[in-house]
C-alpha cells in the first residue's frame, strides 16, 4: 500500500490548521499536497507541494477528487467536495475537526443546502461562528486519531 497523502482544499483551509498537518506530516514522513487556485507558500521540503490549478468554479475540488486514492485524506471545509471525497472511499475532515462519513454527509449536504436558501431569501445572515484556538484543537485531535488508525 502506497503512502497516505494529505490533500488541503487550501483557498479556505486556516492557517493554523496548515499548521498543525504540517507538524504531522514532518513527524510521520507523509506527503502533503495543497490545492488551489492562487499561489501558495509552503514550507521547505520535500514532502510539502503546491498545486495551483486554473482559476473557476470547483476546478481545485475536481483536481483533489481526480488525484486523490483510497487511503488519502482530504481536508476540506466544502461540503459537496467533502461528498465526493466519502463515495469515492477515502477520507475527508474539515478544519474544526469534524469527520465526513457515509453516515453524516447527506445530512450535511442537505443542511448546507437550506442554509444557502434561508441565507438567499433574506432569511439567514452571517455564517459560522469565527474560527477559534478551540477550533484548531479539535482538528489536531481529530486529525491525530485519524492518522493513528490509517498509519501503520
């Protein structure tokens, strides 16, 4: 079995939780590959890249899906790419920690869903809460029971 390889849907992804995957990529030597339409830094090495795709609508959420293989995970703040992560096989995470599965994302799918026609009938205004130091340590806790199940 090849390397699991963490993939960053980065455009959106904070930076602290760039972070907190970098630290866990240098400790367990696993690849990262930062996906977006912008140019991005990363830090020095070799298991960190960029890939910057062309400017459009889902074009870096099509590159992760079509790059990606089964034991990957993927963190992603979008739901309908957090979708195709989960029924193509391979795992998806979004930046406070919450873990996409077959069990939850049609229900998060359909939430996003009336939020986005509450929102644009005037309904709903604003978005989630801000992202928190609370957020950031519950992805690493997240992402480190994650990667202490698929790593071997």
């Amino acid at each position: 079995m090849e390397k699991l390889t963490i993939w960053i849907d980065s455009d959106a992804c904070p930076k602290p939780v760039k972070e907190v995957i970098y630290r866990a990529s240098h400790r367990l030597q696993l690849p990262v590959i930062l996906v977006a339409n912008s140019y991005m830094s990363v830090p020095q090495g070799s298991l960190v890249r960029s890939v910057q795709v062309d400017k459009g609508a889902d074009v870096a959420d099509q590159y992760i899906v079509e790059h990606c293989a089964l034991q990957d995970i993927v963190v992603t703040q979008d739901i309908p790419l957090a979708a195709l992560i989960v029924e193509k096989g391979a795992h998806a995470i979004n930046p406070r920690g919450e873990l996409y599965t077959e069990e939850n994302i049609s229900e998060r799918l359909a939430m996003r869903d009336l939020m986005k026609e509450l929102r644009d009938g005037g309904m709903v205004t604003g978005g989630p809460a801000p992202f928190s130091p609370k957020d950031v340590e519950l992805f690493a806790n997240s992402l480190n029971k994650m990667l202490t199940k698929l790593v071997k």
